[in-house]
C-alpha cells in the first residue's frame, strides 16, 4: 500500500456500511477542500487510499473534527501479506489522538488508541487482610470463626 502524503486534518468521516450496522464502508480524511478516501478493496480486502474532490455522501458519521497535524502514519500488513489496516497520528494544540483503520469481513472497522498510566502500584506495608467472605454452601468450615483477621506480609518498596 502507497501512503498519501497528508500533513494536516480538519475532518475524519466514517462511510456506513449499508448491510453491516457499526461498520463502515469507507473513512474520509477531510484538509479543507480536498479529501483523501480509505476503502476496502472487495476482493482482496486490503485497504486502498485514493484523492479527490469534497462531495456529499448519504451515511456519514463524523469521527473527528478540528485542526490537527498529521505527525504519523502508518501501513499495517497482516501475517498473510495483506495490507489491511493503517494507523494515525494527529496532534493539535491541546490533545494527541491515534486512531486505527482495519479491514476485516467485508467492513472498515474504527479504533482509537488510548494510553494507559503509566503508573506502578502503591507499596503495601504489611497490612491485616480480611479474609474472603464466601457463601457458608460454598466453603467447607475449618474453623469456628470463619471471618478472622489475618497478616498479609507485604515488601515494602521505596519510591525512585
């Protein structure tokens, strides 16, 4: 697959699939007048990108709008060599969104990426742990008082 050079977004619409509720048939990447198509190819199912006009379609679902700047874009291949996904980078002033293309039966499916935290867990001192409360049927009783306390040894951790 050939990537187009596109360098800023204003719009990314979203072609509904007729036959397939959710889907999508073709995503549009809107830079004032001029558009730049992704479609399926139907038989092979790899994603295909062409140029041209704005023009009006029937189906269109909005997925983004703004001034964005493209900083990356990428061709995604499957194990079998097929080209069928790509993968988008915009940034504006305030935001960075990344969104996926993928073709997969018969449909262009939308995803946007998020990050997660990078955060690791708090240390736990040695803490006191209740212990799981299980319906009576469900546990075979060990002891007369089945909800005692318990010491849960923990390392403690120092922050970096």
């Amino acid at each position: 697959m050939k990537l187009p050079r596109i360098a800023q977004v204003t719009r990314i619409e979203a072609v509904e699939e007729p036959e397939l509720a959710g889907r999508f048939s073709e995503i549009v990447i809107v830079n004032g007048a001029k558009e730049v198509r992704l479609h399926r190819d139907v038989d092979s199912d790899e994603l295909r990108f062409t140029r041209g006009l704005r023009r009006k379609r029937r189906g269109v679902i909005s997925i983004l709008s703004g001034r964005f700047r493209v900083e990356w874009l990428w061709a995604m291949t499957n194990q079998q060599g097929y080209s069928d996904g790509v993968r988008l980078q915009l940034c504006s002033k305030s935001e960075r969104l990344v969104f996926e293309f993928i073709a997969a039966a018969s449909a262009i499916d939308v995803f946007e990426a998020t990050q997660r935290p990078n955060k690791a867990p708090e240390p736990t001192t040695t803490a006191v742990m209740p212990r799981a409360t299980l319906p009576v049927s469900d546990v075979k009783q060990r002891t007369e008082n089945r909800n005692p306390a318990r010491v849960t040894p923990a390392v403690v951790v120092a922050h970096l």
